[in-house]
C-alpha cells in the first residue's frame, strides 16, 4: 500500500479532473448503482472505502444528502481533497487508514467504494469482502464499482488494449497518460466472476453485477435475504 499511498497522494490535486479522460464510461460508471441505493429508504449511514477525493460520495450524496458519510481512504493528501470538496458539511467524517490490513470501523447501512479494491491481491480481497460484510447493518447494501480482469487471456488483453487507445486519443496530456499508465502496474485486477464468488463466501445472500463496458464494472450484494426498500 505504500506505493498505492505514494503514486495517488502525489496526483491528489489533478485526480478529479483526469477522471473523464481515464474512465471512457464515466457517467454510467459511477450513477449505474443509483437505482439500488434510491431503494434503500432505511438508510442513514455510508462508508466509502478507497474514497480518494470524494467522487464517488459526491455521486452518492447528490441523491441523499442527509446521510452521515465516512471517507476511509489510505492516502490522508487524497483525502485532503475530499475535505476541501465537502468543507462545510457536519455530516461527513474522515479516516486514513489500510483497509486491506486493517478492520474497518463502524457499522454502516450502504458501503460503497470506487476504483480501490483492485490495488489488493486476491487474498486481502477476499478478507475486505468479509470485513465489508461484517460492517454492514441488516439490510445493508454493498456497491463496488472497480476494474476487473477479463474471464481469459483474449479479453483481458482485449480491454486493455481497447483501454489504452481509448486514453491515448482521449485528450488528455501526455505526462498525465505517462502517470496513467505507470499508476496501472500497482493493479492486481481479478475476474468479475471470482470476486462475486468472494462475495458469496463471505455471507452476502444477493449478488449480482449492475453495469459492464469492457474491464469497468459494478457489482455488489445485500447482507440478508429479506431486503425490504422502496422496489422490492
């Protein structure tokens, strides 16, 4: 994580407005779970795990904006960031810390995390998915929105080629893309597939994958089998 700490802290303040060139499905990747969370009408508390600077709160918090946010995230300069975009909301609370190592605090209604589960090995995957389950309430939801590996070799390759031109000709600068793309060797990306495996594992009764395009994924999962929101 160390490395992790180092490459994103040093891009903190340009990280928000990269996203659109990064991220070719950027409206859909970060509003496919909207739907889910809208349903969840119990719901009074959030984590967002690998927060970074708030993007994906600020997606969340658009739609509800009374809840009591947690910004978890291992880079305190990224979430120096997230403090300057929230300044002047009571409801927003922040911690640095190594979710891939460590507990996570709290118990919370909707999880929530955005491009930050695919820096971890399979292995600690696996434990944050059962720490996720352990931190949520009855009833909670869990929504991750990541980058995964392709089911085999072909397109795998397939989505990174596609990936790369798409940000070569994004308009982007060019010591931004060189960043980009050094940033992508930290990435330990895991089939969508296998990781829904984990989620089941760890005691989620729901699973399911809400949005795909190429290797841009979200997915996520119910903590118990009764879920009671506004659709269901």
């Amino acid at each position: 994580m160390s490395d992790i700490k180092e490459q994103f802290g040093n891009v903190s303040k340009q990280y928000d407005s990269q996203r659109e060139f990064l991220i070719p499905c950027f409206n859909d990747f970060y509003t496919a779970c909207m739907p889910l969370v809208k349903s969840l009408t119990h719901a009074k508390t959030v984590l967002d795990i690998g927060a970074g600077t708030g993007l994906f709160s600020q997606f969340i918090y658009s739609e509800k904006p009374d809840l009591k946010y947690t910004l978890l995230d291992v880079s305190g300069k990224m979430l120096d960031v997230a403090k300057e975009r929230f300044e002047g909301r009571s409801n927003f609370d922040y911690i640095e810390l190594d979710f891939g190592k460590e507990p996570l605090p709290g118990k919370y209604d909707l999880i929530i995390s955005g491009l930050a589960i695919h820096h971890l090995e399979d292995a600690d995957k696996a434990k944050l998915y059962k720490n996720i389950y352990q931190a949520l309430n009855d009833g909670g939801l869990f929504i991750n929105a990541d980058q995964v590996a392709g089911r085999n070799q072909l397109f795998d390759s397939l989505y990174k080629y596609n990936w790369r031109e798409t940000v070569t000709h994004s308009g982007l600068d060019h010591e931004a893309i060189v960043q980009a793309f050094e940033r992508t060797k930290l990435d330990k990306l895991a089939p969508l597939e296998t990781q829904l495996q984990m989620l089941a594992k760890a005691g989620f009764n729901d699973v399911d994958c809400i949005y795909k395009n190429m290797n841009f994924v979200v997915f996520g999962g119910f903590k118990d089998e009764d879920v009671e929101t506004a659709v269901i």
